[in-house]
C-alpha cells in the first residue's frame, strides 16, 4: 500500500489531483460506479485539502461511512488507518513536512539497507556516510605514523575535541572527556563512589524505578560486594511530573541529614522514552546536600541540553545515538569539584592533560578512539540539515504526529503528553492484549512477515498502566523517516496480531 501513496506528496502541491489520487487509493472508482454519484469519499478529501477547519469533522463522517460499508475487514482497516496518516499529515504539514531536507531522500546519505525501515535510532543510531568517512580518514592518519598519533598528537586533538563537545553542551571544557559509551562513564562513576572505602559507603543511593537496566545490574553488584544501600522511587504510569518530583523529595526529607550521598536520575528514560525534570530533581538533590547524576545516555541530539543550566554534578550522555557519530563515542561531564573522587574504569599511566582526570580518561590503554574523532564531521552533517534546532523540531514532529497515528489506528493512546516527548513516542499496543504473541512482534517485524513488506525492529515493553499490566511500543523518528512509515507500522503490528 505505501508504493501507491502518491495522493501525499501532490496534496500540497496540486490540490485537485492530490486529493484524486487518494480518492483513486481508496477505491474511488468503484465507489462512484456503485453509487452514480460523487462520493463522500472524494468529496471529503477535496475537502481535506481544501478548507483545513472541517478536517476532523469530515475525517469522523468518512470513517462511520466505511464502518458500516460492506468492505472487507481487512480493507475497512486499511482505509482506516491512512485516512488517519492523512489527517495527521496535513495538519501537521508545517513542521513535519519533510520538504527537500528531511525524509526518505535522506537515507541516501546512511547505508541503511533498501529495505529496512529504522524505526528504532534510539537504541543503535546511524551514521551519515560523511562521519564514517571522517572515522575512516583518521585510522588512516594513525596508521601512518602510530607513535607520532600514541605519543604526541591523540592528545592535542582530545583537547580540541573536548573544547567542540564543551561549546555544544554549554560547559567548562575542563570538566569534559570522551567516553566509549553511557555504560562505560556510569561504571566508572559507581564503582569510584560506591566502593566500600570512600565517604559514600554508608550513605544510601536513590534511583528511580525507570533506571536503565546497567544502572541497577551495576548497583546490584555493588550492593552484593560493599553492602551499599539502594532505594528505588517507584514512577507510576500514566506519568505524572509533579508526582514524581514529591516521591523523591519525600524520601529525603522522611530520613535524618546525611542519609543519602548519591542520586541517579535518567534524562530521557530508555522505556518509555519520555523526557524527565533533569534540572528539578538536581535541585531537589542539592537542597539535600545529595550528589546527582544524570544518565543522559538518549540526550545529546534528540533534545537540547545545557549542562550548565541543569547543573548535575556528573551528567553522561552518548553520542552515537541522537548526534549521528559512530558507535562507541559519549561523553562525561564531572564538575571539577567532584572530579578529585572520580576514576576511570582502567587505570593507565601515560595519558596526558591538564588535571588528573583528564589524564585518566584521555588514555586507558591503546585503543581505537577515532570514533570521537568523528564528532566535528557529525556536527557539520547536523549543520548541514539546518543545525541541531531543525532537526530536533522534525523528529519530534514525527514523535508526535506519528504517535497520533498509532494510537488512532490501534484505538489507544500514547504514553503521555508532546511535554514529554523527544523524538520517540511510546504508544500503547491495541487491545485486548495477548503478551505472549506481543512480545514476538518485534522479531516478527524485522523478519518480514507482515504483507506491506515493511522490515523494522520496534521495542515492545510491559508496564503497570492505570494499575494494569499494559504493553507500549516505542518508535523512534529520525531524519530518514517520514509518516508514511508510522502508518506501514500501524497495519503491519496490526496484521500480525491477527495472525499468531
């Protein structure tokens, strides 16, 4: 069905012969045969097309006309479901139009495979051709000369490169270094903290229950090693902001001063995805004398951040999810007051800089760190798309206007609100929910199996909803994407749920 989408790209452009190819889509031909009239169906889209007020009003008409018309099930669910992606569009068409810049064009300058549509940037990411590229021309630098690179010139460009991350993230450079990835920084600030020997040993340690899962293993470990103390805030669903925030100031103010030293906030929770106060809960932290830090790990790119202004005392965040670098590549942000407590994972001896902790993360070993290298030529592939501002506004159009297509189609709704969305959007499975076939889907989907051809990979996840055990999927929009792939997803999810 979406080869034949060819009504959506003339809606904007030619009115008259947009709304005919959609009329044609739909059937229309047989439509007028069998009435002898000009349908609702032709009608409502010219209208569509035309006069934007009367969308939702004759989006309403149209679909209780299918209802009750003697279409096949499977044909009434199609119809259905893009005259939701239609609505959704044209509504949306200021922002989430993909115009020349955004859009299926774009997966021209990735090396996505012809037919997979990445519906899931946010657990890998992508990287433009350019940036691999860059990576590429900087191993062979290396090579050439791996004395001079080892010895002398790795730590020049680190310096450099940490100035370039610090102006995008708005901090002090000397409180900045790369990292291979979020997992690699975390570690490295826990097992520094919470070893059994330093001024945290006896203080407790706050979480909340949506940390990433490498968050609890690690304090898992540490708790069986060192008996540190963890507690866990529960966050409840629907999501509540204001609920949140007096959970984690109710516990600290229950117990005596001094109870709690260290705090782990995630920025943008893995699943659900959903944004959270990073700067109110460091607030409520230091109003306690509680050191925070923030698992920024899906932040950088996908939403702006302005480490100064959140004011974490260690925030760490990946770049090669949201900033298009390749895989291997965050950074670590330690205010340099709290840097005298924080080590690196692999302790070395020739690394070079201007503090001790810069000397500790530039160099752990020979490695190959050309993935940070990188980083100047994602920044200009960001440039290029008309900065980080443009970006972040089309994605998160997609997030939003792609959920409202989901959750129409599927008859449910979104996790919660556009507030609290980034550039994923976690939308609620159709109902009643079988966990068991669920929780095939996303294997199901990357294998092929639904009719529309469409090959993706989407997380599916359960959790306590309103007090019931309910599944979300979360769907993640990139510059690749357009809307007509939510809507592949729409019928594909399904399609396969009909078909165990």
């Amino acid at each position: 069905m979406a080869g034949r989408l060819v009504g959506v790209g003339r809606v904007a452009s030619d009115p008259e012969l947009g709304a005919r190819d959609l009329f044609d889509f739909l059937g229309g031909g047989h439509l007028k045969k069998r009435h002898g009239k000009k349908t609702h169906t032709l009608f409502f889209l010219e209208t569509l097309v035309l006069q934007k007020k009367k969308i939702l009003h004759d989006a309403r008409f149209e679909l209780n006309e299918l209802a009750a018309s003697r279409f096949s099930k499977e044909r009434k669910m199609k119809s259905v479901i893009f005259l939701t992606f239609l609505v959704a569009t044209c509504s949306a068409v200021s922002t989430c139009d993909p115009g020349n810049t955004f859009g299926h064009p774009l997966r021209s300058q990735f090396l996505l495979a012809a037919n997979y549509t990445n519906l899931n940037h946010g657990s890998y990411g992508a990287v433009p051709s350019s940036v691999l590229q860059a990576k590429e021309a900087w191993l062979v630098h290396i090579e050439a000369n791996s004395d001079m690179w080892f010895r002398y010139e790795m730590f020049h460009v680190l310096d450099t490169l940490e100035k370039t991350a610090a102006t995008f993230l708005n901090a002090d450079h000397k409180s900045i270094v790369f990292v291979r990835n979020a997992s690699n920084g975390l570690n490295a600030v826990l097992r520094s903290l919470l070893n059994g020997v330093s001024g945290f040993a006896k203080k407790k340690v706050l979480i909340l229950s949506e940390a990433y899962q490498m968050v609890k293993n690690c304090l898992a470990f540490l708790e069986m090693e060192f008996s540190q103390q963890v507690v866990t805030v529960n966050v409840t669903y629907p999501y509540d902001e204001t609920a949140l925030l007096n959970s984690v100031e109710s516990v600290f103010a229950s117990n005596p001063a001094g109870t709690f030293g260290f705090a782990s906030f995630s920025h943008i929770v893995s699943v659900p995805g959903i944004i959270l106060p990073a700067k109110k809960l460091v607030q409520i932290c230091k109003q306690y004398g509680v050191l925070a830090m923030i698992d920024g790990a899906h932040v950088p790119g996908q939403i702006a951040l302005d480490l100064t202004d959140i004011g974490a005392h260690i925030y760490i965040g990946n770049l090669h999810k949201w900033m298009y670098t390749p895989k291997g590549s965050a950074i670590l942000y330690v205010s340099e007051d709290t840097q005298s407590m924080i080590y690196p994972s692999v302790i070395s001896e020739e690394g070079q800089g201007p503090s001790r902790f810069k000397i500790g993360f530039r160099y752990e070993g020979t490695d190959d760190v050309t993935s940070y290298m990188a980083f100047p030529a994602a920044l200009q592939f960001v440039t290029s798309l008309g900065g980080p501002t443009a970006v972040m506004a089309y994605t998160h159009c997609l997030a939003v206007q792609g959920g409202q297509i989901l959750s129409t189609a599927w008859n449910t709704t979104t996790m919660t609100t556009e507030a609290n969305m980034g550039a994923m959007v976690d939308v609620m499975l159709p109902q009643p929910q079988n966990g068991t076939l669920i929780s095939t889907l996303p294997t199901r989907l990357l294998q092929g199996e639904a009719s529309n051809g469409l090959v993706t990979y989407v997380p599916m996840y359960s959790v306590p909803y309103n007090g019931q055990a309910t599944w979300f999927a979360r769907v993640s929009g990139q510059v690749y994407n357009d809307l007509t792939d939510y809507q592949r997803l729409a019928e594909a999810v399904v399609e396969l749920l009909g078909k165990p």
